[in-house]
C-alpha cells in the first residue's frame, strides 16, 4: 500500500488507519491510545513549526521588498 503524500506545512493528526489497526491488534488498547495521542500532539507541533517557518519567512520577504521599494524611491528623487 502507498503512503499518502502530506504537505510539508499540514500534516493530518490522527494516524495511518492501517497503522492503527495494525498497532490494535498486537498490542494491549491503552497502548494503541497513547499511540493516536502522542502522534496527534507530535503532528501539531510540527504544524505549528511549520506555520511559523512559513510566517518567519513571508515577514522577512516583505521587510525585504519594502527596503528595496524605499530605497528605489529615494534614489529617484535626487
């Protein structure tokens, strides 16, 4: 079976279906649940980086632009 191709900046957080299945039967219940908790806080961290990667960045692109833009116009006007 295929893995399914996630963004990089959203990653779903629940896991696999397969995975789980997979994980509930060979292992006792409370490990499967401690199993779709630690995979869903792990996914939203890596969310949250992301968007904050993806945040840095467009900041940074702008305040980029926005110099360039400011001293463009005050090279035109001397």
């Amino acid at each position: 079976m295929a893995k399914k191709s996630q963004s990089i900046s959203v990653q779903d957080t629940t896991p696999d279906t397969e995975t789980m299945r997979q994980i509930a039967q060979n292992n006792e219940p409370e490990y499967a649940e401690a199993y779709r908790t630690s995979y869903s806080k792990k996914t939203k961290k890596k969310n949250l980086r992301n968007a904050g990667i993806g945040w840095g960045l467009s900041v940074a692109a702008t305040a980029y632009l926005w110099f360039r833009l400011i001293e463009a116009s005050e090279e035109e006007s001397w």
